[in-house]
C-alpha cells in the first residue's frame, strides 16, 4: 500500500498567495537559492536563508525522495567589495574568495546546514553569461555602450511583477546610476570594463566582468534548465536582484521558477542589525563565544521564514535549556520509523517551523521520546552532527569541579579562601552556577554559559 504524500502548500511571492506546490517533474524536484558574497565572515542574518532553505531541502527530500531533489545556492565570486578586500589585503582575489568560501562552508556546517547538491561559483561560468547576453542583446532586450553591455527594461512588459513596486519606487529602491551610455535610468549592467587591475575576461564588448544579476540567470539555466519549481532568498533580494533576473531569462527564452521564496530578514534584540548600533556579529562570532550550532538554528526555526525574526539572548537560554532536556531524553532512544501526520502536515503548511517546535515540546511532555527525536531531526537538530555540545559542557565541568574541590581542601587547611573565591568568581562570570556544601561541590551550566570563557580560564 502506497502511503500518500503529504499536501505542501508554500507562499509564492509571485502570486502573493499560498499555492499547493506542484512539481514540473516529481522526479527532479529543482531548488535554486541565491547564496553569499564571500569577502568576509557570514554576519548572523546571513544563516537564516541558509536554514530556512536547509528545512526546505530536508522536507522536499522526506516527500518526494532523497535522489529526486536538486539544490543549487551558488558563491558570488565576482564582486566589488571581494576587489577591494583583496586590495585592502595585498592578496590575490582566489586566495580571498577561497578562504572566504570556506569559511561559509564551516560555519553553516556548524548550524546544520546540509551541503547543496551544487554550489557554483561564479567565475566558472563566465562563458555561459557572456552567451547570454549576446542572446538576450540579438533578440533586442539587450545593448552594448560604452565597453558595457545593458539590459533594456522597456523590453520586458512585466517588469516590477515579482516586487509589486512602481517605476519611481524600483528608482529610489536599486539607487539607479545615472550614466549617459544608458537609454533609460532603470536598464542595469549585465557586462562593465575592467582596468588592468581589477579581475576581467574577454567578451565581444571589451575585457571586463559581469554584473550581478547576470550571474545567477545564467547558472540557474546551466544547472536546472529552462524552467525549475523554486527560486528562493532573502527579502532584501527581491528587487533589484530577483526582478532582474526574471526580466533577463524570461527574455531569454527561459520559463524560470514557478515559485519564489522569500524569507524576512533578522533583528537583534529587537533592532536592526547594524555596524553604527554595535550589535552586529557573525555566525562564526556566537560560535566562538560557545553558543552551539544547534542552538543558533533552534533559534532561527522558533519564528516563522516570512516573519521578521529577532535574535535575543533569552532566546538563545531557552534554545539551549530544551535542545539538553530533549538530548537527555533521547540519548538512548531511537528515532521512530515515520514522521507522525501531524508533523508533517504543520511543516508542509508554508514552513510552519514554529508550529513543529511546540510540537517538539508536546512529545516531551507526554513521553513520545521516538517522535521526539524524528520529527527534530526532520528539522536538523538532535542530529549526530550537531550533538556533542552538552558533553563538551560536562567535561568542562567536571575539571572545574576538581580544580575547585583541591582548592577548597587546601583552603580548609590553611584558611585562606582566596583561591577558592578567585576560582568562584572566575566560573559565575562565565555563567556556571556554583554550589557548594557539606556533601561536595556541584557545577552546573546555567543557560547563559560561555562555554568558550570556560575553557580560556586560567
């Protein structure tokens, strides 16, 4: 007997309404993810794309099969700010990207994300953008000018379809250059002039690079074909980045993406994240501190994708006090064989993350420990990969405790308690709860622990 799939209905800002997703082939299941600029460390909004999109991967693979979904989120290699890093560093721009790329790659490893099926990066696929724009400017939706080569956006009658915005707002919104060789404010770069010290390649329109927005049409085409189920971002993404690309495919031939995904952009106790109000930080900067991976994405998946979501430290102590209780639960339990319906039907309800955590909490409650543990590693967390945390936190603690009960002994001895007290100090100020009496000492990490203060203690 053949179990049915589940109904996943998704919210398409195409059509601004939530649509039951229909794949074009049930076989090949196609994803394209607009992926980072790799110039420097991901800042913390820069994960959350990366793990609303990773659920989607893992639910789209539970429903149609693991080898019948392909997930492409590319590199951005080509790029101002990658030029002027390199510059700002002496370093060639490969040794710049290479790291940078890397980077990315650990520290959205370390939330859980899982690897995409292809991760292109751009300059591998110069050849395929500069066919395309010859394509696109043979067919009169294009034009040279000047060592450039522009996109006519008169030629494509829906453009501002996919943001909904008029033709002043898209102005103001993609802070339009004013250059002579363009015919119209609003037509964007598809190819511009390098100098000798900037990266370039040979095209009919003199040596230079591509412009953005080229990039991602073009690999998309290469990768999925004409014509794919979702193309998926961040908000900030949707115009210019995503309405270019529609203008410049569908110009092309290409039917493009059926569905577009967009997930809201991230807050820091309750304000826009930024450099001026000091509360901006990377992935990587909470995981040196000692905030867990899992933790992080526990965090992302607590609001809904299309909802603002705002980081707090409450938050993250919440995140880590259920993430221990439900590892200790199911340390030594196996994960059922299925994904309980109600599960799955919360989830394919738009993504509803939020719902499947309370859930979660549900289970626990009532002792469904192998639910429990599916549905969570459904959604990436008490997963092999991401445990480990709670036990580094215990080895951490049992060292102190020794440490502690030697100092204590010897304080009995002589009297002198400064040691003990510095010792105390020491671990209340990383946050671990210290008690002690006439049975022992106990260490215990509270939810705000540093565990990477812990470790640096002397």
């Amino acid at each position: 007997m053949t179990t049915a799939k589940p109904t996943l209905k998704l919210h398409n800002t195409k059509t601004r309404k939530r649509e039951e997703f229909v794949p074009i082939d049930p076989q090949n299941v196609r994803m394209y993810v607009c992926g980072p600029t790799v110039y420097d460390r991901a800042h913390i909004g820069n994960a959350r794309p990366v793990i609303v999109f990773d659920v989607l991967n893992r639910l789209l693979r539970h429903v149609y099969g693991e080898s019948n979904v392909t997930y492409v989120r590319n590199f951005t290699d080509i790029d101002d700010k990658i030029n002027a890093r390199a510059a700002r560093d002496g370093k060639d721009i490969s040794e710049i990207t290479a790291q940078t790329t890397q980077w990315f790659l650990d520290d959205m490893a370390a939330v859980g994300a899982i690897e995409p099926d292809h991760m292109p990066r751009a300059t591998a696929y110069v050849p395929q953008m500069i066919a395309m724009i010859e394509d696109l400017i043979a067919k009169g939706h294009a034009y040279a000018a000047e060592g450039h080569a522009l996109f006519a956006v008169d030629s494509y009658k829906d453009y501002g379809a996919l943001s909904g915005r008029s033709t002043d707002d898209m102005i103001a919104g993609a802070r339009v250059e004013i250059a002579p060789y363009k015919r119209n404010p609003m037509d964007f770069v598809l190819w511009k002039p390098s100098d000798a010290d900037t990266p370039g390649w040979d095209s009919p329109w003199g040596r230079g690079r591509p412009g953005w927005h080229i990039e991602c049409s073009a690999m998309a085409h290469e990768l999925l074909g004409t014509h794919f189920d979702i193309h998926g971002g961040g908000n900030d993404l949707m115009f210019p980045h995503h309405e270019n690309e529609i203008a410049q495919s569908c110009c092309a031939g290409d039917d493009f993406a059926n569905v577009w995904l967009h997930n809201e952009m991230l807050q820091v106790e309750g304000k826009k994240m930024s450099k001026s109000l000091g509360n901006f930080f990377t992935a990587r900067d909470l995981l040196d501190k000692g905030v867990p991976g899992e933790v992080i994405r526990f965090v992302m998946l607590s609001t809904h994708y299309r909802k603002p979501m705002d980081w707090t430290e409450k938050k993250a102590q919440e995140a880590s006090r259920s993430l221990k209780k439900w590892r200790d639960l199911t340390a030594d339990i196996e994960a059922a064989p299925s994904i309980p319906a109600v599960v799955l039907t919360t989830l394919c309800d738009d993504l509803n993350t939020a719902g499947v955590l309370t859930l979660l909490h549900e289970f626990a409650s009532n002792g469904d420990l192998a639910s429990l543990k599916a549905s969570a590693q459904l959604l990436g967390l008490l997963t092999e990969e991401l445990g480990g945390w709670t036990e580094r936190g215990g080895a951490l603690l049992d060292g102190w405790t020794e440490r502690l009960t030697v100092a204590r002994e010897k304080a009995m001895e002589t009297k002198d308690f400064v040691e003990v007290d510095r010792i105390k100090l020491l671990l209340t100020d990383a946050g671990v709860k210290v008690q002690m009496g006439k049975e022992g000492i106990v260490l215990a990490a509270g939810p705000e622990v540093d565990l990477a203060k812990l470790e640096a203690l002397k």
